[in-house]
C-alpha cells in the first residue's frame, strides 16, 4: 500500500515535471527603474521599479546587487500605531511577491529595493548596473538604472 | 394545526380632514428651513475657514520651542524662527526611503513658492538618532536638499522632550547583522508646520507631502493669515 502510494506520488511528480519546468520560466518585465539620488553623507539608498509579472504563476523578487554596493535587500514599509502616535519604518523580507498576471510596485514610501553599504556614490544623471534576483528558478534580470532625485513622470 | 381565521378588521374612521393651511404644519416647514438654511451657510463658512489641505489642529497652540543643536555649534530653537512659518519634521540620515522622499517634495514644495515667499519659510530636519547623525553631517544631509535648510539634533534626552512635546514617536530596530551600529529607526513620519505667530498649525502624514500644489497653497494660506 505505502508502496503504490509512492510510486503513485512518483509519478505524479514525474510526469508534472515538465510541466513545473515550463513554469520555472519566469516572465517578468521592469518598467520605470530608478535609484534614488542621495546626499553624499548617505550610505544607503533605495531603487525603486514596476515588475510585471506575465505568467500565469506568481513570482517573487528576493533581492538584487550592483557593484556599487554590498548588498541589496527587499524591504517594506511599516505603519505601527494610530494617529500622532504612528511610526512608520522599514523591516527587510526575505521576499515580495509578483502575483500571476499581477504587478509589484516599487515606490517611495512604500516597498522598495534598499541599497546598502555604498562604496561608490551614485550620482544623480548617471547609469548604475544593478541586477534583480527572482523565483522560482533563480532568475536574474541585469538591468541599467538611471540615478535621479524623484520618480520617473 | 389550527387554522387561525383572519380576525375581520374593523374600519377606523377616517380622521379628521386637516385644513391646508394648518398653522403648526407650517411653523414646523418654516422652522426647519431656517434651520437647515443656517445649517449649510455656517457649513460653507466653516469649510473656507478649514480649507487646508493638512490636517488643522484647533484650538491652534503655541508650539514647543525646542532647543536643538544645529551644524557648528549654532544653537537651532523654534523661537528664533518667529515671524516665519516653519516646516519641520523627525527623521536620521540612514533611512534610505522615507526621509529622503519627505525631503526631496519638501523641496519640490518650498522651490515652488515664490523667493519673497521662501524667506518667510524654514524647513528643519530633526534627527532622533544623535548616536550616528552629528549635526555636520546632518548639514551637509539637508543642505543638499536645499542650502537653506536646516539640520538640528540633541542628546537623547532633549530629542525626547521634543517628540514627547509633539505627540509624536519613535524606536530603534536591529538590523540584520545585530551589530552595534546596524539599526534603523521607526519614527513619527508628520511633516509639522508652525505659523509665523509660533502657533502648531497643521500636521502632514508623509504621503501628502507629495502633493506640492496643495502645499504650496497651504503654506501661503499660513503666511496670509493675520498674525496673533
């Protein structure tokens, strides 16, 4: 019995795995990558972007990097409290979802990309290389973002 | 079951015909009219009095005249801003996204006012987090900015006193190393904006500051009105 069940979830999984291996494919496109432009006193910084998410499976970013720092992390934004009394910071996550046939909006304020350890200071005009870590699949988009003080109109 | 017959009902008589112009029908109508008339012509005077766009405390009170350092030396207190409508809010250096977009469209706000304007204006950045942020880096932070505003701090207990004063909040976080000097801060994110006769006016949650037309004309509504 426990055997049949085996073999029975064995197959299963074997003949899905082409399947599951066509999903890996992740289809998601950047639209508006900036990174923000900050005071040379800063030694942090934030990238902010629009993913869309394609496929019909939900993607996740879990992070990114650039040469220009030493690490990039997903992070959101946090409202504690009510009125007067709010607090609003920012916690790291080990990931931010990109819904099948969704969207992933990067914004001030709101959830973004922080850049830390700033070895080199990005500066306002300019292009830095910086790439994005996906899943499922370990997927990587290497993209060129502008440097800028405010959001792209 | 017992089948329960309709009890047969008995006719009222039919009341009384009212007159048209029965007098108390129409002192009511009229009563209610008035009343409702005053209702919206108060309403409407309210809504121009209170036509900010940030939330308008009232009654308006004196602010908390904090005493702060600023960059070399210079003693940064709200009194000495008096005659000026001042803008101020909480924040550190180290926040890579709330801090740097409430100053970016505070910028974009007191660029949009006109120079005569400007002068009637001071936008201060208080850090609450003295332990990294000395008031020369806090300078050269906001004064990238704008070369006119101003970076403030304090020791931890005068910091305190201000955000206590200001009904406002804040906590250190560990970061993700643990190490001593990894640590972000949850703050009060209000932009506050004190009128030119030192009274705490109106309060902006971050996300409004974004909205630099609606600034602009609060900011100007501030400067117009008569000083007390």
């Amino acid at each position: 019995m426990v055997k049949s069940v085996r073999l029975f979830f064995f197959a299963l999984l074997v003949l899905n795995a082409p399947v599951l291996r066509a999903d890996d494919q992740v289809a998601v496109t950047v639209q508006r990558p900036w990174m923000r432009a900050v005071p040379d006193v800063m030694d942090s910084t934030a990238v902010y972007m629009v993913l869309v998410n394609t496929s019909s499976v939900p993607a996740e970013l879990v992070g990114g990097s650039t040469t220009i720092a030493d690490s990039v992390a997903p992070m959101i934004t946090t409202k504690e409290g009510e009125g007067l009394k709010q607090v609003v910071g920012m916690q790291g996550v080990d990931a931010l979802e990109i819904p099948a046939h969704g969207t992933l909006v990067l914004e001030p304020n709101g959830n973004h990309l922080m850049v830390m350890g700033l070895k080199e200071h990005p500066k306002e005009g300019t292009q830095v290389d910086f790439t994005i870590k996906l899943e499922p699949g370990d997927h990587e988009i290497h993209l060129k973002i502008p440097v800028q003080k405010k959001p792209v109109k | 079951m017992s089948v329960v017959s309709p009890n047969t009902t008995s006719v009222p008589n039919p009341p009384a015909k009212r007159p048209f112009f029965d007098w108390r029908v129409w002192t009511v109508a009229i009563v209610l009219l008035v009343a409702v008339g005053l209702a919206v012509l108060f309403g409407v005077k309210q809504n121009a009095q209170q036509g900010f766009f940030g939330m308008r405390l009232f009654p308006l009170k004196t602010a908390y005249d904090f005493k702060l350092q600023g960059a070399n030396g210079a003693e940064v207190r709200l009194d000495q801003f008096q005659g000026k409508a001042v803008l101020f809010l909480f924040g550190f250096t180290h926040c890579a996204n709330i801090c740097p977009t409430s100053l970016t469209n505070l910028t974009e706000v007191y660029q949009a006012l006109t120079p005569e304007e400007r002068k009637q204006v001071q936008v201060v950045f208080i850090s609450v987090d003295p332990n990294r942020d000395t008031p020369q880096t806090l300078e050269q932070y906001v004064t990238s900015f704008d070369p006119t505003f101003i970076g403030a701090t304090a020791s931890k207990p005068a910091i305190d006193q201000t955000v206590l004063a200001y009904g406002g909040s804040y906590e250190m976080v560990a970061g993700p190393t643990n190490q001593t000097n990894d640590y972000s801060v949850n703050h009060s994110a209000y932009t506050y904006l004190v009128n030119p006769s030192g009274k705490l006016e109106l309060l902006y949650g971050n996300e409004k500051l974004a909205e630099v037309s609606k600034m602009v004309s609060d900011i100007r509504a501030v400067l117009r009105e008569p000083r007390s």
